[in-house]
C-alpha cells in the first residue's frame, strides 16, 4: 500500500515491485528494479528514503529515519544504494548504506551509522549509532565487530544476491 504523507507520495521507478502487503508511507524514492517484498513497513514522514537500483527489502523489515531537531537540523534520513539485499526482519533506522551489501536477517542498523560499499552485515547483528563499517569486511556480533576481510567469491555474490532479486520480482509483476 503507498500512502500519502502531507501531500507527498512515495515515489517508484520503473520496474519497481512492490508486494500488496507492504506499507510505504511519504517521502520515499524507490530506483529501477528495485523491490519491496511482504510486510515490510517504510515511513518517509519525518525525514526522507531513498532506495536505489536493484535493491530488495525483504519481508517483515522496517525502514525509518529521525525527525530534524535544534540538535540536529538536517536529522538522519535513510539512504540505501544500488545492488543492496536488506534480508529478512532487518531493522535500518537513519542510516547510510552504500552499493553492494547485504544486510542478514534480523539485524538492525541504527541512527548516523555509515556502511560502506562491498559489506555483509551477519544476521541478527547490531549497528550501534554513530558507527562507520569500512569497505570490503564481514561484520558480525551484537555489538557489531569486524570480523575478517570478504572472500573473493563473497563479494561476487553481492551482486548475485541482487540480481537473483531482480529476476524474482519480474516474475512477480508478470503474475499481477
């Protein structure tokens, strides 16, 4: 379901699927090829989202961002890139995610954290504030620790896990 906020609608770009399930609320962009899988709950009220290309936000995760205040004029959008597969339960709260990551199931990412590009983010992991992943490593743990640099098949998996989205949500829309 898209929904407007104060006159803004969440907008989508070609290609886009988005599932009936879903709830996108206000100020959203949402790239070419990307998709929006069950359950997923993303509100663009009090700040803005931005979501690239070919992109997939699995079922049941929740996307959102913190309000700009005297303390914080510009407060903490949510801004994913292109190539990003944000699994199952994730929680992603006023952060930066670059190109080419995955974030595992049930982990959560929280305000002014900034991940670089070519990460994975192990399941269930938490992303304090304020923190930078660095490019290129595995991340793990509660709270989150680097853990070892990624293998060169990993990283080659981060646009297969994309694109295996990207075919999945054709297959999708050609059904609807």
């Amino acid at each position: 379901m898209l929904r407007t906020y104060k006159g803004i609608a969440p907008k989508l770009s070609t290609g886009v699927y988005v599932d009936e399930s879903a709830v996108l609320v206000g100020d959203i962009s949402i790239g070419r090829d990307s998709s929006v899988w069950p359950l997923v709950a993303a509100r663009g009220d009090v700040n803005y989202i931005r979501i690239g290309e070919r992109t997939n936000v699995q079922d049941g995760s929740v996307l959102h961002l913190t309000r700009k205040s005297p303390s914080n004029p510009n407060g903490f959008p949510l801004i994913i890139g292109d190539d990003v597969t944000v699994g199952h339960k994730v929680m992603l709260h006023g952060c930066q995610l670059g190109n080419r990551i995955l974030v595992g199931m049930g982990a959560i990412v929280m305000d002014n954290v900034t991940v670089e590009d070519d990460v994975i983010i192990g399941g269930g992991a938490l992303v304090p504030p304020n923190k930078t992943l660095e490019s290129g490593y595995l991340y793990v743990g509660s709270p989150v620790k680097q853990a070892r640099k990624l293998t060169d098949q990993e990283l080659a998996f981060l646009r297969v896990s994309a694109q295996n989205y990207v075919e999945l949500k054709d297959e999708y829309l050609q059904e609807s």
